[in-house]
C-alpha cells in the first residue's frame, strides 16, 4: 500500500506546481548625474507572487561611480535581479556624452543585459518612472511598445549605436497625460 501511495504522489513531486522564487524582472533603467553622484532607477516588475499577479516597483540608488551605484542597487534588492528583460536606459539631462558612453559600456559588457536594449533620452528619469504605465505593467514596457509602433525606424539600439561618438537618442516628454516621443 505504501508504493502505491508513493506511486501516486511522485507524479504530483514532479510536475513543477511548487511555487517559483520571487524575482526582480528588471524592465527598465533610469540614469542620471548631478552633483558629482550618479542615480541609477531600476524598473522593476516583481514576478512569480503568491497570488499570481504582478507588482511594479522602482529601486533607486546614488553613488560617485556607475558601478558603485550598481552595486548599491543590488544590496538594497530584496529579490534576485533579472536583467534579461530589460527594454529600456532612459538618461537624463545630467547625462554627458562621456557618462553616456560609460553607461551604453556597461551595458554592453554586463552579459545579462540584451544587447538590443534602447536608449532615450529624458528630462528626468525619476519623473518618467514615477508615472503610471499607460497600456502594460511597466513604463518600460510602454515605453518599447511606442518605439515599435513609430513611423521612421529609430536607430537607439545598443548595438546600433554603441560605436557611435554622440548618438543622437529619441527624446521622451511628459506631460500632465502620460509621456510621448518628440
């Protein structure tokens, strides 16, 4: 009677209805420079919650160095980060060409980031990611989404632009509305 118990709840083991760990599905990244601090924003949705639904939050970090910061970033998360999904790098007004190149490096280097990941540009990322997504969960996702569907093709790739000197980045703009590309 026991092997036939066990024979029947081996099944039940195997078939992966345990819950999955939660994480960090990181949509977007936000960056910004002032004062002599980097501040970074990390999109994230969480993911795989007891209930089954999602929650959007954003994580925020400042530090003297892009990698510093980062690691802020990463101490202060209290799931596991997935950058895999990344869509977006918004960079704000405080953001030099050199600090620009610094970012779309670090991007390019860090294998867990897509190398099809889209950089805009934007007054302030706070303020972007602050706002309420229009059509999905996320900003960023919102924000890919209106990139596809835009009438001239945008070159704001990673890969397209990373040996470019002074890529030239869409601008978003917000508005009392929600956000829209100039």
């Amino acid at each position: 009677m026991k092997k036939l118990m066990i024979l029947l709840l081996c099944p039940l083991l195997l078939c992966g209805c345990r819950q999955k760990p939660q994480e960090y599905l990181i949509t977007a990244i936000g960056a910004d420079y002032d004062g002599g601090l980097y501040t970074l924003y990390f999109e994230a949705v969480i993911t795989n919650t007891e209930k089954d639904s999602q929650k959007r939050e954003v994580l925020t970090a400042k530090g003297r160095t892009l990698l510093k910061t980062v690691e802020q970033l990463e101490k202060q998360a209290t799931l596991p980060l997935l950058m895999s999904h990344c869509g977006v790098v918004a960079v704000g007004k405080g953001i030099s060409r050199t600090k620009l190149l610094g970012i779309m490096r670090y991007c390019k280097e860090n294998r867990n980031i897509p190398l099809s990941i889209q950089f805009i540009e934007t007054e302030s990322p706070q303020k972007l990611f602050q706002t309420e997504p229009i059509s999905s969960i996320s900003v960023g996702y919102d924000l890919v989404s209106m990139m596809r569907k835009t009438e001239k093709p945008l070159k704001n790739r990673l890969f397209e632009i990373y040996k470019s000197q002074s890529p030239v980045l869409p601008k978003i703009t917000l508005t009392e509305k929600g956000y829209y590309f100039e």
